[in-house]
C-alpha cells in the first residue's frame, strides 16, 4: 500500500474514515493555522506490554495468546478466523518508536508509511509462532472477522525521506512478544486454578 494510494478513499469502515478524516484535518491545521504536523500510517504494530487478550489485541498477539493457552494447557486446538491465507505486514514497536522519532526530527509533513513490508499470511504467522513456542498445535478455522484480504506496507517513500527503514525481523520481533505474553498467560492461568 503506497502512501497515494489512500485516495480515492474506499474505507472498509469507520475505522478508516476517521483515520483518513484525521490526516486531513492534521494537514488543514498546518496549512491555515502554520502548526508542525506528522502524519504516520502505522502498520499493524506490535510488542511485549501491549493488549494481548479480551479481543481488541493484534493478530500477532492473539496467537501468541492462543498458542500459548494451547501449550500450557495440553490443548492444541488453535482457532483462526477464517481461511488463515489473508496477508499483512508487522512491525515491532521498537522499530515503531524509531521511526517516530526519525520523523519527528525529519521536516517531512506529508503522510508516511511506516511498518515492514514483508507480507505473510496468518497461516505463516501462527507456524512462526508455533515454532517459537516449541508447541504441536491443531489449527480449527472459524468464521470472524478478517478485515481486508490482504494490506502491506510499501516502504519506498520511508527510506527515501528517512534513510531508514524498520529492522527487526518478524521473527525476532514474534520472540520477544511470545516469551512476555505467555508469561502473562501462565499467570492468569494459575489465577484461574486457585479460584477454582
């Protein structure tokens, strides 16, 4: 997804209205009234210390979630919203923050892209994670939400107006997120047992 390819607008929803609303607001206060604006156009951000059940956390954290469940309870059914085969890009809230405050430095005041932009699918996603949690799960595919079928992030203008671009792989980046949430897991399950 190229910064320009925001208009003509087709949001999914009002999530996206109100973003793209956002941005243009953000750029009428920097014409008419001369205040610094960034716009940045976050792509599925992700990390330890982040929202990681209750159903407002990140596909990247959801599994992380389930997998673990899935490992610390002997259960090895995961559940995926639909097909598994929709497609995204993630970045590592580390990079996330470096890339803000590149930003912030940089006197660039159009709309940025900033995530990696290596695509897979949630299928690949729940296999890395697997991978990561030493656990031999059971995927059960069910109907939910899905969001677009596939989005990724087109990092051609970020290194051109940074000379930077995100650099913690998927991978490193899943470890870090999986080792944290499943501790959050285990805690919340030995909370469970004693009140039972």
């Amino acid at each position: 997804l190229k910064e320009e390819d925001a208009y003509p607008a087709q949001p999914q929803d009002a999530y996206g209205w109100q973003k793209l609303i956002s941005e243009r607001l953000y750029m009428h206060y920097r014409e008419d009234f001369g205040i610094e604006t960034r716009i940045v156009r976050f792509h599925n951000i992700f990390g330890p210390l982040g929202t990681w059940y209750g159903g407002r956390e990140k596909a990247p954290a959801a599994l992380c979630r389930k997998i673990a469940e899935a490992k610390l309870t002997s259960n090895p059914e995961v559940e995926i919203w639909g097909d598994g085969e929709q497609t995204r890009s993630f970045c590592y809230i580390d990079d996330c923050v470096v890339g803000i405050h590149k930003l912030m430095q940089s006197d660039y005041d159009e709309p940025l892209n900033l995530g990696q932009d290596r695509l897979v699918t949630i299928n690949q996603l729940v296999d890395m994670i697997a991978e990561i949690a030493g656990a031999q799960i059971t995927r059960k595919h069910v109907p939910g939400p899905q969001g677009v079928r596939g989005r990724n992030s087109d990092n051609t203008r970020l290194r051109q107006v940074l000379g930077w671009e995100p650099e913690i792989s998927l991978e490193e980046g899943l470890a870090r997120t999986y080792t944290w949430i499943e501790e959050q897991v285990q805690v919340k399950l030995e909370g469970q047992s004693i009140a039972n």
